[in-house]
C-alpha cells in the first residue's frame, strides 16, 4: 500500500501529487496530520517534478554528447 499525501482544504482531501486511481475510485484514508518536519521539502518536491518530465529533442545520439558542453 502507498502513502498519499494529501492536504485538507474546505472539507476536501486533495493529493499533492497525481494519484494512479482510475476517476470516481472509492478509497479508505486513516488522516493523521503531519509534523512540519515530515511534510516533504519544497525543493525535492521540485526536483522530482523536473525529473518526471521527458525531454525529447528528437536526436537520437544525444546520450553520446551528454558531456559536450562540460568545462
């Protein structure tokens, strides 16, 4: 089982990140609040945003030029 983690807004749970449910899902929640200290950092939530995203630039020997412009 995953842990989603959601906020409660205006008697409405709704999940900080995408969620792999097909629409109208019937789920069980047990709510605990979280500390400050568990909630995730802005920055790595960021970072893992940035890291899901595809970069397709259409050549396909990219991978052989990944150092091309290192100092």
């Amino acid at each position: 089982m995953r842990t989603i983690l959601a906020v409660y807004e205006n008697g409405v749970f709704r999940p900080t990140e995408p969620v792999d449910l097909p629409e109208g899902s019937h789920v069980a929640l047990e709510a605990r609040a979280l500390r400050p200290s568990e909630l995730p950092s802005p920055h790595r939530t960021r970072i893992y945003e940035l890291l899901s995203q595809s970069d397709d630039t259409g050549d396909p020997l990219i991978s052989e030029r990944h150092n091309e412009h290192q100092p």
